[in-house]
C-alpha cells in the first residue's frame, strides 16, 4: 500500500514538472496565446498524453541539427512578380491527367515529382508505367514522396521495385521509421509540384491517386485544379523541389540557369513551412485581405482560420468588401466538419456569403482579390498549411487568369447552396468548443 501511495506521488510530480517544462517551452517561444491555451487544456484533460504529444507535434520551426535548411530565396522572389511566357488552368481531372501523362512521355532529360499522398491504384499503376518506360530511356527521374501521406506506399516498397531498378531515384520526406525520435511527425511536405526537362512545371493541390486524377471521368472524383507553367518561375519552383530533395536525398541538383525569354503572365512563387524564416504567405494572405477594395472569394476544403484572419476578413466585410467563401458541404474528415462549422457561422453574421458545395469533395485551393489577383497551390486556408506544413502557393496577377477562374467558381456557386445548415445549440456549443483545438488541426 506505501509503495502504491508513494508511485501515485511519484506520478502527479513527475507530470507537474512535464508541465512545468511545456508551459516553460511554450513561452520561451512566444507561442500564439490560443496555441498555448489549447495546449494548456489538453495537458489538463489528458495529461499523459498531450505532454509527450507536445514535444512530438508541438513544434513548428525547426531548431535542431536535423532541421531542412532554411530556403535561401532572394528577396525579388517574395517582392516582386516575374514574367512567364504560357500559363494553362486545368478544372477537369480527365484533362489533367491527360495532361500529366503526356507531359511524362513527351519529357526528353528529366522528371522531378514532389507528391503529398501517391496511392497505389488503377490511375498511379498506368503512371508508374509510363515512369518506368522513360527511365528505361533514359530519363532521369526523382521522385520525392511525404512518408506519412504516402504511408501506405512507405510500407510497400516493393511496388516500387520496378522503378528503382529501371534508373529512378525514390526518397520518403522526413521517413517516419527511421530515428523517429529526430523526426515532427507534424511537419510535413505538402508541395505538389512535377518539373519536366526543367523548364514546364505542373503544379496543382490534389495527390496522385484515382480520387483525383483519371483517365475516365467519375461523378465520385474530388475536384481540383492543375496548372502548368512555361516561363521564368519554373526556376523557383526547381529551387525549392531541389532544396526538399537535398535534405531528403543528400543528393545537390545542378542550379538551374535563369530563363531569359519574357512573356507577360505574372507569377509570384511563395513557399511556406518551418524552412521558411518568416511566415511570408500568412503575411501576404493578411496583406491582400485588408488591401481587398471590392470582393474576395476563397475556396477551399479545409477553412479553420485563426484569429487574425478572421478578424481581417471581419474588418474588410465591414469596409464593404463583399467576401464569399466556397467549401465542400461535407468534408473528407468529420473533425473538420465540426471545426469548421463556429468560424463560417460567426462569417455569415458578419455579412459573409457562405456556399456549401455539394457532390464530390470539392479539394481545390484558390483566393481571389478584386479581380487583381489569385492565389493558387497547395495550400488550405487553416492553421495547418499556414504555420506547419511545408507548402507552395502561387500568386497570378493576369486578367484573363483571374477571369477564368471567376468562371469557374460561379459554376461551383451554382453546385453549391446558399448558407450554412442550421444545428442544434449542443452541436453549436461543441463547435464554439472546438474552436480551442483548432491551432493543432
């Protein structure tokens, strides 16, 4: 019975001082108040838990002698837009993967691929195909995968046999079983980029996988957006695939030579993530929404902002912004679903149209700014991309871009209704709830 006694001790001490210490870390690093608070209530909750949890997903810029290089971009890159000669918008899966695959078999040097999630499925087996049949030829092909959005990949690494012995070189970001003690589980690379003979980038927000991309169409599919890009920003993109694959690979690509021809398609390239010394894309994001004199129209699959960015968005609708958010009515994640719901409520009492798109997942990534610019890539409009995964966003200042894109989204509104549904006051109160976790989501 002592010892029993004196273990029960031993165990509120030893998590008193694990306390101590996170609360300590949380301030040394001057964490968000909210993130803190979130922390703070989960530790209380589940102390057990949530400590050990912390010091595996509670860091956000790396410090320690594992962590990616920081990404050395000039500051023309985050200041300034750059000219590119051929800019192509792809809404339709059927076309982007057409696109895709001819771009793989047209490829005459080389083909580098940064992916999030590459399932193994009807849709990836044809492009595997195709892959082996170029390196077979030739081709040099890099392929840099998320070990944890591919894990299912990760953990069958012999489907990928075929293309390893034809030439290929295949590497897992940040490989979750190897001194996973080294690793943030957290921090993941959500870039999706594919580089062809270094000068034709296709870069877009959907994985590799027949949820989004397809040979025949599928009324089940999720929607997304591809585009490719010819021109002086497909440097930036190399430089920042190139940057992932030397902490990945410990392999230095060749710096590519800047392109010269002009064109009048204005792009501005914007990576995000713990390699980032600054958030330079939430800062541009707050910057267009208070700078906004006409409308903003965001559409994403995952909107749980902070509060910064509500507040932006709250002051512009009152300046007479007009502001319309489309998202999918149900998302992939209930969790979502329910987090989501108290910020597009507290949105539509300020004035905010919000449309609820309803069949397939609706996954797609873009921010338009009176008409003057949008923002395309990777990226979700939540904590999550902003401030944790390693990301890239793209910003187009080109009328006819912009437009197409306006099209586009009055057909999403046109699938979509109007509103968000009504709930019950335990379901609004669990939402307002979950507002406090919504920094770790």
């Amino acid at each position: 019975m002592k010892q029993e006694i004196i273990l029960y001790h031993s165990f509120i001490v030893l998590g008193s001082l694990l306390s101590f210490v996170v609360l300590v870390h949380m301030l040394y690093h001057r964490r968000n108040p909210s993130a803190v608070i979130a922390w703070i209530l989960s530790i209380i909750v589940m102390p057990y838990l949530a400590m050990p949890l912390y010091f595996i997903i509670g860091m956000r810029k790396r410090k320690n002698r594992y962590r990616k290089s920081p990404l050395l971009l000039e500051n023309k890159y985050l200041n300034n837009s750059l000219p590119n000669r051929h800019f192509k918008l792809y809404t339709e899966a059927t076309e982007a993967y057409a696109v895709l695959l001819d771009s793989i078999k047209e490829a005459k040097s080389s083909i580098y691929i940064s992916m999030f999630i590459f399932e193994y499925d009807k849709t990836t087996k044809e492009i595997l195909q195709a892959l082996i049949s170029r390196a077979k030829e030739g081709v040099e092909i890099k392929i840099l995968l998320d070990s944890l959005g591919s894990i299912y990949l990760y953990l069958t690494q012999y489907r990928l046999r075929e293309l390893r012995d034809s030439g290929a070189k295949i590497e897992f970001f940040m490989p979750i079983f190897e001194m996973p003690l080294r690793n943030y589980i957290n921090l993941r690379n959500h870039r999706k980029l594919y580089i062809f003979d270094k000068k034709k980038v296709l870069n877009t927000g959907g994985n590799l996988s027949d949820y989004y991309l397809g040979a025949v169409y599928s009324k089940t599919r999720w929607q997304d957006l591809m585009f490719l890009v010819e021109g002086k920003s497909v440097k930036e993109y190399f430089d920042l695939f190139a940057s992932d694959w030397f902490y990945a690979a410990k392999e230095r690509l060749e710096p590519l030579e800047q392109e010269h021809e002009e064109g009048d398609i204005l792009l501005q390239v914007v990576p995000s993530g713990p390699d980032m010394q600054r958030d330079v894309f939430y800062e541009m994001l707050l910057s267009n929404i208070y700078e906004a004199k006409e409308k903003i129209c965001i559409i994403t699959p995952y909107f749980i902002p902070n509060g910064s960015l509500m507040e932006a968005l709250i002051i512009s609708r009152h300046k007479g912004v007009e502001i319309t958010l489309i998202t999918p009515k149900e998302a992939n994640h209930i969790i979502i679903n329910l987090a989501r719901g108290s910020y597009m409520r507290e949105l539509e009492e300020n004035g905010v149209k919000i449309y609820l798109h309803q069949g397939a997942m609706l996954h797609a990534k873009a921010i338009i700014f009176d008409a003057k610019c949008v923002v395309l890539g990777s990226a979700n409009f939540d904590n999550r991309s902003l401030f944790l995964n390693y990301e890239v966003a793209t910003f187009v200042y080109n009328d006819s871009i912009i437009k197409e894109i306006e099209l586009w989204s009055n057909t999403l509104i046109e699938e979509s209704t109007l509103g968000s549904k009504s709930v019950s006051a335990i379901r609004r109160i669990f939402e307002n709830f979950m507002r406090i976790f919504s920094p770790q989501l």
